[in-house]
C-alpha cells in the first residue's frame, strides 16, 4: 500500500488558510451574535413601550424638562441673571424629576425647603463664626457641621421624618456643608447662597410645570387602580383555588386553568411596597379627576393590609389543596356543592367592592351578597356535623375539615375588606345609588 504524502506547497496554503479561516468564522458568528442581541434588545425596548406608553411619555418629558432649563444656559441674559449658576437647575431638573406628579412634587418641595433653610442656616453661622476671630473661626464651623448633620441624620430614623422629608434632609446637608464650608474661602456667601436657591427655583419649577400639564402621570391613579386590579385577582384566586381542589381529573382543562388563576393572589401578597410609595406620593399631589386633594388615600392602604390579611388565608389554602394528603372522593363530594357556593358568594363580594372603587359609588347589592355569604356559611357549618355519622375515619376527613375552616375564615376576612371600602366611602364621599334588587335572571345569589 502506497501513502501519499503532501508536499510542502499544500501544507502552506493549509496552515495559511486554517487561521484565516478561524478568523473569519469568529468574526461571523460576532456580528450574528451582536445582531441577536440587537434584536432581542429592540424587541425588550418595544414590549416595556407597548406594555406602558407613558414610560416613553416620561423619557420625552425629561427631555422637553432639560431643554427648558438650558436656555437659561444659553442665552446670555437670562445666564447673567443667574449669576452663571445656571448649572445647578440644569441638576436639579436631573434629580427632581420623577415618574409620577406626586414623586416630583415630593423631591422638589423638599429640595428648595432644605435648599433655603441650610443657605440661612448656614448664613447665620458664618456671621457668628467671622466674629470669633482667625483662631476659633474654623472650630465654630466645624462644630456647627458636626452637630447639626449629626442631629439631621439622627433624624432621618424619625418614622414621620422618614416619611415625609428623608430626601429634604438630605439634600439640608449638602446644602449646610457645602455653604457653611465654602464660606472660610468665599468673600461673597450671600451671593452664592443665593445663586444656589434660585436656580433651584428655576429647576423645581420647570419640573413642576412639564410634569403637571405635560401628559401627567398621577400616583393617585396608579394607587387607585392598584387596589381595584388585587381586589379583583383576589376573586379569582379564590374561586380557582376551590374550583381546582374539587374538580374531578376528568376536567383536566377546566382544573389546569383554575389552578393558574389560583396563584393571582402572590400580586396581593407582593404589593405592599408599592401601596405604600403610591399612597404617599399621592398626598402630596393636587386636586385631580375625582380625587380631591384631601382625599383619604391612607385609606386604600388599610384596604391594602385587609386584602393582604386574606390572601395569607388563601395561601394557606392553596397549600392544602395542593398537599398530598387528600380526602376521599365521596368525602369531597358531600361539601363541594357548599364550598363552590361559598367561594363564589366570597368573590362576588370582592368584585362588587371592587366595582364600587372603580366607580366611586356605594354598591346596592353588597349587603344582600354578605347575607348570602352568612347563609352558605351556616349551610358549611351544618354539612360539616353531619360529615361524620358515618363510621368513617376521622383521620381521612382531616384535610376537607382544613379546607372547610380556612374557607370559613376567609369569608370572615373578605367582610373585614367589605368594612375598609365602606370606610373608604364614608371618606370620600362615594355617590349613593338607588337600591336595586339583585335580578335573579343573572344568577346573582343562587351559588351559579
């Protein structure tokens, strides 16, 4: 057998063409790669858009803001007329400006209050200091920093403070120090004391104005629909968590579904940080739609706590439906009838409430809704002594008995979340309608 061998011309162009090749090959799959990236960026950028608009909305904000405030930038006058500092409302409109109207009103009140009580605090300590003399003149400044951004920090713990001035604070102590500082060096501090606070004024201003009337983005908006969108996931994930559970495996379909709307009531559990930042950007916010400015938004919060309450009742639920430790069949069917009908008088109520908010309106069927739930609760405390007069064993009745209590427990905590709205109404004012029999056409109170 005869090998053959390359020759050295070949082995060249082999070893010539291996590393161009590889090359090549890498720079190929560099430009596929970052055009996937590309790709499945814009795509990221157009669902965040689409899913919101008024993100894209705030972004063009921003910019017609920052536009604003540069003419004072630009144009000679009006940057003499600022003493040169127009830098600093240039900044300001940077960290003012917020997504909703009450953020931007929050950061901008704030920042001008400490903005004007450091400059004339710090004023006042100048002229104090440059009466001690050369000697004790830094000593007067360096305590007067020391104490009072020691005592502003302190403060900050302060649970009212923290609500309500956190940011002030500190932008106070920026403003302290930076004033009270400078001024060793500085011949002319009230100048540049006032340079500062009137930038500022221009900044805090214009972000005002762009976000008020330039497409508003209402924290009270949110807030209100927050509550009326969990209130509504509340409902379903009740009623799918008991349509699930007593289902038979021969709906495989209808039970998948259920068994998705159950876990809805995780959004309630995982608000409570945005209720809070909604509720307290909303107080600081004007007169808007149809909400006054002294509209009782704390309220939506104890509404907020109320739903919570109840959807840790609801997990507990859905851990024992989900457990592997189940009641007999024929067990199950002696209270599935009773244990729908409760859960669906249960969501019809929290719907019901829901609408209310949605409308700003008392509802007039609520009341009849809580006397169908008293009913179907007292109908589950019967069947439930009846569930053992057979010889069955306890031990097998034990999770549908589970079930039943957390299901009795829960209609305790959907009338508390009726109680709140009421409260919430009492405050607002909600309309009053006129009393309307439920039509029983529609399958209102008949467990369907």
């Amino acid at each position: 057998m005869v090998r053959l061998e390359p020759d050295s011309d070949t082995s060249g162009k082999l070893s010539i063409l291996g590393p161009l090749t590889r090359l090549w090959l890498g720079f190929v799959g560099l430009v596929n790669a970052t055009r996937s990236t590309m790709l499945r960026l814009g795509k990221m950028v157009w669902k965040l858009g689409a899913d919101d608009p008024r993100k894209v909305f705030h972004g063009l904000k921003v910019g017609i803001a920052l536009a604003l405030v540069s003419v004072f930038y630009y144009a000679r006058p009006l940057y003499d007329g600022v003493g040169g500092a127009a830098m600093w409302a240039v900044m300001t409109v940077v960290v003012v400006f917020e997504f909703t109207v009450g953020g931007s009103l929050y950061k901008g009140v704030n920042r001008a209050i400490a903005t004007f009580t450091a400059g004339a605090l710090a004023i006042g300590v100048h002229w104090i200091a440059s009466k001690s003399g050369e000697t004790m003149e830094p000593i007067v400044r360096s305590t007067s920093v020391f104490m009072l951004a020691s005592a502003a920090t302190f403060s900050r713990f302060i649970p009212t403070i923290k609500i309500w001035f956190d940011y002030g604070i500190t932008i106070f102590i920026l403003t302290f120090s930076l004033v009270a500082v400078s001024g060793y060096r500085v011949d002319e501090l009230l100048e540049l004391a006032e340079e500062r606070l009137s930038t500022i004024a221009i900044g805090v201003s214009i972000c005002f104005l762009v976000s008020i009337f330039v497409f508003p983005v209402w924290a009270g908006n949110d807030l209100h629909a927050l509550i009326t969108r969990n209130m509504d996931k509340l409902a379903d994930s009740l009623e799918g968590c008991v349509d699930a559970y007593f289902m038979n495996d021969e709906t495989n379909g209808k039970k998948e579904s259920s068994s998705k709307k159950s876990q809805a009531y995780k959004c309630v559990l995982n608000s409570k940080a945005s209720e809070d930042s909604l509720a307290n950007l909303s107080k600081w916010e004007p007169a808007h739609g149809r909400f006054s400015f002294r509209h009782p938004w704390s309220k939506y919060q104890r509404i907020g706590a109320a739903m919570r309450y109840c959807a840790y009742c609801i997990e507990s639920l859905n851990g024992c439906i989900n457990s592997e430790i189940q009641a007999p069949d024929y067990m199950k069917n002696h209270l599935a009838f009773i244990c729908i009908k409760l859960a669906s008088n249960c969501s019809k109520i929290l719907k019901e409430s829901s609408n209310s908010i949605k409308s700003m309106q008392q509802s007039a069927t609520i009341d009849f809704f809580i006397s169908e739930l008293h009913t179907s609760v007292e109908e589950l405390h019967t069947l439930l002594s009846q569930l053992h007069t057979d010889n069955s064993p306890l031990i097998e009745s034990l999770p549908l008995i589970t079930v039943a209590s957390l299901l009795i427990e829960i209609a305790k905590r959907v009338e508390d979340i009726v109680d709140e709205v009421d409260e919430l109404a009492n405050a607002a004012n909600f309309k009053d309608v006129d009393d309307e029999k439920p039509d029983k056409k529609n399958g209102v109170g008949n467990g369907e």
